[in-house]
C-alpha cells in the first residue's frame, strides 16, 4: 500500500500532525504509520551555497572579483542537520511513498524551506500543501480536508526564492565590497542597513537638539483652570519671559469671560485585532518585551500551547467565515474573562468591517485565541501576560464605542485668551477591559460654563518649560517605522495601505534588530536601542540607496505583489525584472565602495564560518587601491 509523505517544519509540529491522524510508528527521523509518514525539517536543512561554493574564484575575498552575478546560485545541504535531510529525501525518494504533503509554516519562508529541500532531493512526485492558522487538532483536520496543489503556491514561492537570492547578491557583494575597501568586517544588507539608519539618524537628531526656553501661563479660575494661547500662533507656548510675567501680572485677580464653551460627542472605536508588528509594539510598551522577546513568546503560545492562532502574520482582520468559530472561542475562554463575555454589552453579531473583511486578508489572519481553553498553570508569567493582551483584544473589538463629551472651553481676560479641555466619560464600551490604563482623552471634566459667564482669576502662574528632542528609538518605535517603510504614519488606515512596502515582514523585522545588536551596529540601554560608532560609521560610507527605507520597501512591496501574481507568465517576468534591478545595484554597491569617503573604522576579527577563509586586505590605509586586490 503506498503512503503520502508529510513535511513538517519542526519535529513539535511533526509529532502533533501524526496524533491526530493516528500516525504512531516510531522511526528515525520520522513517524510512520499505514497511510501517512511523518517527517520534519528543523528549520532550514538547504541553503543557498557561499560565494566560494559557487565559484572557485571567491573563495578568497578581493575588490578584482566583484562584483558577483553568478546566472544560478546553487543549493546546498547544511552539514549540521545533513542526517535530518537524509532521513527527509531518502523517504521523498522510497517507492512505498506515491505523493508528497507540505506542511511546513504556512507563509513565504515555509514554502521556500519546502521548496528547497523537494529540488535538493531530486523529488518529481506530485505534492499537496497544508495551510493552517492554527495547530488545534479542529484546525489540522480541517486543514488536511481542504489540501491545494502545490501549484497555487508558487507564487508564494518565486516570491520567497526573489527574496533568498535578492538578500544574497546584495549582502555578500556589498558586505565585501565595504570590508575590502575600509579593512574592517562590515556587514551590509538590503534591510538590515536601512534599519540601522533609522537608528543612526535619530541619534544624531538629538545629538544635535539645541532645547529652546519658553513659558506657559496658567489661569485658576476657581473650579477650573486654562492655559494661555498665543493669538498669532494658538500655541499654549509663550517665547518671552518678561511677556509672560507681564501677562501673569495683568490678568492676576481680572475677572475672565466665557467666550466659547463647546460640548463635542465623541466615539472611540474598540483598537483594531493583532497582526505580529501591533503586538510586539504594544508588548513592548506595556510589558518592556523586546520584539524578539515577543515573537518567542507567541511562537510558544501558538506551537506548545496551542492557544493562539499563526502569530506571523501581517494581518489585523478575520474572514467572515470565521464569526461561529470566534464566537465558540469567547465562550471557551477561562473563567477570568467570565464577566466580559457573558456581559450584555457583548455583540455576537458583529459585522464591523474594521474586523471582519475577506479583503484584507491574504495569507493568514489577525492573532487571535484559539477555541482550546487555556490553563494558566501551565503557562509562564510572560506566556500569561501575552495571552492576556490578545484575548482582552478580542473580546474588545466585539463590545460598544468608548463614548465621551469632549468640552472645550475659551476664557478671555481683558486680551488674553485661555483655553480648557476637558472630558466627561458617558458610556465605558470596550474601555471596561482596560481599566486603569492611561488615555488622552481621560481629561478631568469640566463644570457647565455658557458663554458670557464669568470667573474672576484666583491665581496665575508661569511655568519655565524647555523643547524636548524626539526620544530615542525602542522595539516598538523601530517597528513602527519598519512597518511603514520610515514614514512616520500615525492613520490607521494608511498604515494599512503602506503594509506591503515595510522593511523586512513582520516575521524577520524582530531577528533584524537582534542582527543589528549582534554584529556591533547598535546597543541595547534599558529599552531604548542606540547606535554605536561602528555603525555610525557604516552609514556614513554606504549610499543613500542601500540605507534608504524607502527604497528597500518598493522592493517588499515588489515581492508582496509577486507573490499575489497567480498568472504564470506575468509572474515570471516580474520575477526577471526584480532580479535584474537587484543585480544593477549590486554592481552599484560594489562601485560605491570603492568610491566611498574616507573613514578609518577600528580594527576587529571578523567572524568566519566553518569552512570559509578569513577575508583578507592587503593595504594599511582605510582608502582602497582602486581596481586592486583586496
């Protein structure tokens, strides 16, 4: 009888497939039983080869030989996990196995880890793909009942392969091109560098701050207070000490006229569900959880725990398909969250397309709960206070507005005019599920004041204030920004439209960070991230063009489009067009390294793998030979 053979990404994965399809049998490597075989990848077992695997004239690191366009960039097998591959092909390869299933991670590195490993064993059986959001048992049988052909996937793929080969010609060009021409090991790539001059920039931005003085001018009119207002500018800022004593003196003891008191209806919409980027910037406000910190975490959640649906995703909506089975999920939820759910204030019929829209859904879905009962003595203290953030989300979107009466008040004495904001809660909604928090629109309210009542001024102050610079940059700031491709957006909806042009994809951003940390680029202080002399200098060397985040994210978006592109033809050649464009600029990199400004950068050890030669220079100064070996 002949078997499918399924491909998991991890042996965890693995193992929870076999049990509820019944697979029992212990092998080497795998899971055997009377249908189906079990096996898994560990992660990467095939890569793309080094430059010196590839073409013999790069073992050795010289500014002669590059740049490096190789027309195919081989595979090869990873040697620490080459019995786990052989296990793999050996079963791709057996004549008891008829078809293949993939069910590595359900987005674009999952299908390239696949794709990987079926072209390195030389597989041709015809091959299904899983696509699941969640690992409950519910969720994989009714994933292995709706199996696609692989074929629907392979835009997903040429996409991931662009991405692969894209990060290699531009990394390994570059990264030698810059080591060669400044005697140091720099690292240098299509991400990472423009990250890091989000960092660099900001650091610089207040290092060069020069604070301003200026003054504000408070009114106590009794029962309620106001801040003077510049009539030329509106602004609650006075620039001249001695303007600001004299207005102090002048309205001390006047009596002060309502001249605007306006009362405003205002309707908060519950915040939008979790995609990965949402979370771990939240995570990293409230809880202090750097983003890869956070990514563990809802990996753990979504993997072992099963508790949570796929966290890396780009996502903050659920299909429309999905109501019964969120709606079974709130009632599963554990006894904590009782009072919530089982509150009339609740909507089980929710329709908001800020929530629920097929059309903004791609590869997977927002994070949520899965309908598996979590039990928090199994969970650690971080597993417990992210589950707790992603079940409050859900159980928020489906209650009312948070309602209030924004009042705004204009008080004027003699010729100065004072104003007063202030807020009167009128229904709590879904802030019933964040009490305590701190909120904007929190204000203390305001007494009833008509236009032409009166106050006279009890008391007035100035208070010396001083411009503050931006602050420095925190997981979640840097997140921020890489999401939207370094434009500062602060509407939602925008943000929404900007996704796929962001640097990296919410499941590499939180590793690029830590990239960044590691090779000596940045640091950590407390939650802040700086930047380090070595990694102000590297961006004082590389082009604008490699350290643009707005470059680097027309390319995401370039891919993110690849990858929707089902039209074999039209994706092929928009596959040739990225990869031309990436070849162009890498031959540019290497230019521009050996064009750069002169910088002296401080002598290190570079890191070399098992297997490649210590890239070597031959000149003492930082300016390179042009045209000579390295």
């Amino acid at each position: 009888m002949s078997k499918k053979l399924i491909v998991a990404e991890k042996p965890s994965v693995a193992r929870d497939i076999a049990r509820v399809l019944g697979v029992k049998g212990q092998g080497q490597g795998c899971l055997v039983g009377e249908e189906y075989v079990v096996t898994w990848a560990i992660g990467h077992l095939v890569s793309l080869c080094e430059p010196g695997e590839t073409d013999a004239r790069w073992v050795k690191w010289r500014m002669a030989d590059l740049p490096m366009l190789p027309e195919r960039i081989p595979l090869k097998v990873l040697p620490n996990t080459k019995a786990q591959f052989g296990v793999v092909k050996g079963w791709m390869l057996n004549k008891e196995i008829s078809s293949l299933i993939c069910a590595t991670d359900s987005a674009r590195e999952g299908e390239l880890i696949f794709r990987y490993i079926y072209q390195m064993a030389g597989c041709k059986k015809p091959v299904e793909r899983l696509w699941i959001s969640s690992m409950t048992d519910a969720a994989i049988r009714q994933g292995f009942d709706e199996l696609r052909h692989s074929a629907y996937y392979d835009s997903l793929y040429e996409s991931a392969r662009c991405r692969s080969e894209a990060d290699w010609l531009v990394g390994m060009n570059a990264s030698r091109a810059f080591s060669l021409a400044y005697d140091a090991h720099l690292s240098v790539g299509r991400v990472q560098t423009p990250t890091l001059n989000l960092i660099v920039k900001r650091d610089l931005e207040i290092e060069h701050f020069v604070p301003e003085d200026y003054w504000e001018i408070r009114a106590d009119f009794g029962d309620y207070e106001g801040i003077w207002v510049d009539p030329k500018t509106k602004k609650t800022r006075c620039m001249d000490r001695e303007q600001a004593e004299a207005i102090r003196q002048a309205v001390t003891g006047q009596v002060g006229t309502v001249t605007e008191s306006k009362l405003t209806h205002k309707r908060v919409p519950p915040p939008q569900l979790y995609d990965l980027t949402s979370l771990q910037q939240e995570a990293n406000k409230k809880l202090g959880y750097s983003a890869d910190r956070t990514l563990k975490l809802a990996q753990s959640l979504y993997e072992t725990h099963k508790l949570i649906t796929y966290p890396r995703t780009d996502s903050r909506y659920l299909p429309d398909d999905m109501k019964p089975k969120i709606a079974a999920t709130l009632k599963k939820l554990p006894p904590a969250y009782a009072g919530f759910v089982e509150s009339p204030e609740l909507n089980w019929k929710l329709k908001d397309k800020r929530f629920y829209d097929n059309s903004k859904i791609s590869d997977h879905h927002a994070i949520v709960p899965t309908e598996k009962t979590a039990n928090s003595h199994n969970l650690t203290r971080d597993e417990a206070l992210l589950f707790d953030m992603i079940a409050r989300r859900l159980i928020a979107v489906h209650y009312p507005h948070y309602e209030y009466e924004a009042a705004r008040v204009v008080t004027k004495v003699g010729a100065h005019a004072f104003k007063s904001n202030g807020a009167m809660p009128l229904k709590e909604g879904w802030r019933a599920l964040y009490k305590g928090e701190k909120s904007e629109d929190r204000e203390p309210p305001l007494p009833k004041l008509a236009v032409g009542d009166t106050r006279t001024v009890q008391k007035a102050t100035v208070r010396t204030c001083q411009t503050e610079p931006p602050p420095y940059h925190t997981d979640a700031s840097l997140l921020h920004l890489m999401e939207n491709a370094g434009r500062d957006i602060e509407d939602e909806t925008l943000r929404e439209q900007m996704k796929s042009s962001g640097l990296g994809t919410p499941a590499t951003r939180a590793a690029t960070i830590e990239r960044l940390i590691d090779v000596g680029y940045a640091r950590r202080k407390g939650k802040t991230i700086l930047s380090t002399e070595k990694g102000r200098q590297l961006i004082s060397v590389v082009p604008e063009q490699i350290a643009s985040a707005v470059t680097t994210g027309k390319w995401e978006k370039f891919l993110s489009d690849m990858a929707g592109q089902k039209d074999e033809a039209a994706r092929s050649a928009k596959s040739d067009r990225f990869m031309n464009g990436i070849k162009r600029f890498s031959v540019f990199l290497v230019e521009a390294a050996q064009n750069g400004p002169q910088v002296q950068f401080e002598k290190d050890t570079p890191k070399v793998r098992k297997g490649q030669k210590r890239p070597t220079t031959r000149r003492t100064a930082p300016k390179r030979a042009k045209g000579k070996e390295g």
